[in-house]
C-alpha cells in the first residue's frame, strides 16, 4: 500500500516539463488507485502533449517501484492542469475564480467576440472549468453566439439577490443582452456602463472557475481601466486581423493593458488569409502582420485563423466552430490557441503570483 503523503513525498523528485516546479509543489497529483499490485497515478501536467511526458512517466514509476517495491505494475496518465493566479483582490471580488482573461482589440470588425466565443468553449472542451463575461457592453453579442434566449436566474445569497449564469456548451455565460429587449440600444455614459461591469463581476453567483473570460469591448477606455481597478486581470489576449489599419489600434490595446499593468499573454491573428479551392491561399489582408507585431512587441502569436463561412455561420447560429465543427482545420487552431495559452499562463503564475496594484504610467 502507499498513501497520498507517501506518493506527494516521491512526487517532490519529478517537475512539470514546462513550469519547472514539482509535481507536489503545484499540487498536480489529481488521484490515484490501487488494484491489487497495480498503481495508477493521474497527474495534471501544463501541456500534455510535451515530448518529454513518456520518459517522466517511466522515471516516476522506475523511483515508486523501488520504494514500494509490492507493486509490479505503475500506469501514469497526463491531464490538463491549471495553476492559480493568487491575488487576494481577485479572490475578494471573484472567490473560486482562478484565473481571469480580458480578450480585447484595439477596434471593432476584427472578430474578438468569435474568437473569445471559440476560446471559451475549446477551453471547456479541454475539460477545464469556464466562464465568459459579456463586458461589451455597448454591443453584447455573446447571447445571439451561445444561441441563449432564456434570462438568468435569481438566487438569494446571504440575504442579496444574485443573477445565476446561463450554461450553454459547458461554459457559463452572463451578459448585459440577457437584461435588455429585443433591439433596444444600451444608451449608457461611461461611468454608468462600468458600474455594470462591477455588477456583474460582484453579483453574479459563478461556480469555481479555471478560467473567466472577457469578452472587452474594442478600444482602450472606461470598461477596460474599470477592469483593470477593480480585479487584478491574469492577462490579456488581444486579437487582430492582419492589415496595418488594424495593427496600429491592436497595439493601442498592448500599450493600455502595459501601461495598467495588465500582462499580454498573446496575439490571435483573425482573418489570416483564406484557403482556394484549387489549394492555393489567398492573403486578403496582408500577411502575418500579427506575427510581425508579435516579433516587434516581444510577445507570444497564439494562432492564425483563416477566413472561413463556417465560422461567422456559426455566430450567427450560436453554433460556435469549435463545438459542431470539431474536425475543422479553424477547431484544431483553436484547440491549439487554447492550450497554448493555458501553458503560458501556468508559466507566468509560477513566476509571478501577485499581479501589482492599478498604475497609470503617462
């Protein structure tokens, strides 16, 4: 027999491959069993498909047979983990939230809430825990792209009523368009729509989250500063199509989320060209201008989404890429998009566990 302190001790010998803490340090032993003289361990790793899983594999059980030595047989599996952005704000505002992701551009037309729609649930399908926030508040378009037409729930905590998120594809999902009518314009000044963010960040009764998404309105003003004052973000994506015109204003965007001490985890180029029949691509608007950014800026490239019909279907249908089209080149990107900025984000949380405070550098 070996117990879960027993196998934590062995554990302390082994890192993660990409974050280069062990295995006990992070947490990452997820459960074990035992059956007969055989052991199976399930360990959470930052990228499960690193190369480097199999000789680890083979090193843990090697070091648990020779200190347990009844075992004749010790089966590993890898899963996708998470590590916590530790920030007592945070925690205060959004308690069981581990980490939060402001997906943002620099202006409107560039497909942000598609790919934050398309992040969400790749992220869910990943099997982690997630949710996305409607912060585009003057254009909420997340209800029409989860296709939900039913209004969150009302639940009573300590006396306050709280809306309760509507769960569609896995993901929990709150938006100002579940509040409002029809077609009716929100005609809000600045101070007014960030006092609905606040809202819903304070009193909205979200489970225990991996990851929450928000979905940020284009631009670099009110929604994004009220943002950054109020919970320390764990960083933001900011998504762009290729062309200079759009490139200016993405790096806008870069500049604010810096200057608010807000991390860019990294750019997703949308619109990166488009596949012709005959084999061929076509790059309408320019090409790799967001990985040129990235190489100019310093930052990590996501992924290149091409343009595809099926994708804007999709949105329209609320039928999101990812999820009903799983075997599609644009579902594969994401899927990568999303692990990519798990593993990056796990990176900068091992190196860095408290965000510092709102500072406006002019």
């Amino acid at each position: 027999m070996i117990s879960k302190e027993q196998l934590s001790e062995i554990l302390k010998n082994f890192n993660d491959p990409d974050l280069n803490t062990s295995f006990t340090e992070l947490n990452f032993l997820k459960s074990y069993s035992i059956n007969g003289d055989k052991l199976k361990i399930d360990l959470f790793v930052s990228d499960e498909n690193n190369p480097s899983l199999q000789k680890l594999s083979e090193e843990i059980g090697k070091k648990v047979i020779s200190e347990f030595p009844d075992f004749s047989e010790i089966n590993i599996n890898f899963n996708c983990g998470v590590v916590e952005h530790i920030d007592k704000k945070k925690s205060s505002v959004l308690p069981g939230i581990k980490n939060t992701i402001a997906v943002a551009s620099g202006k409107g037309g560039v497909g942000k809430s598609t790919a934050a729609v398309n992040l969400a649930v790749s992220l869910a399908k990943l099997g982690y825990k997630t949710g996305i926030i409607d912060a585009d508040i003057y254009g909420p378009s997340i209800p029409t792209m989860f296709d939900i037409k039913e209004k969150p729930k009302i639940k009573s905590v300590n006396g306050k009523n709280k809306l309760v998120p509507v769960t569609k594809y896995d993901v929990e999902v709150m938006s100002i368009g579940f509040l409002i009518e029809g077609n009716n314009a929100v005609v809000w000044r600045g101070p007014m729509a960030s006092s609905a963010l606040k809202q819903f960040m304070g009193e909205v009764v979200w489970s225990e989250l991996d990851f929450l998404i928000f979905d940020m309105p284009p631009g670099t003003g009110d929604i994004q500063l009220t943002l950054s004052q109020t919970i320390p973000l764990t960083g933001a994506i900011i998504v762009t199509t290729p062309q200079e015109i759009s490139l200016i204003d993405a790096k806008k965007g870069f500049s604010m989320f810096e200057k608010v001490n807000v991390q860019t985890i990294g750019i997703i180029e949308n619109m990166s060209y488009y596949n012709l029949p005959d084999g061929s691509i076509d790059y309408i608007f320019g090409k790799d201008g967001g990985k040129n950014m990235c190489d100019e800026l310093g930052i990590p490239l996501l992924g290149q989404i091409p343009i595809n019909k099926k994708i804007r279907e999709g949105g329209d249908l609320g039928k999101p890429v990812s999820i009903f089209e799983p075997d599609s080149l644009e579902a594969k990107i994401y899927s990568e998009i999303a692990k990519r900025t798990v593993n990056l984000i796990n990176q900068r949380n091992i190196k860095s566990n408290k965000s510092p405070g709102l500072e406006i550098k002019l």
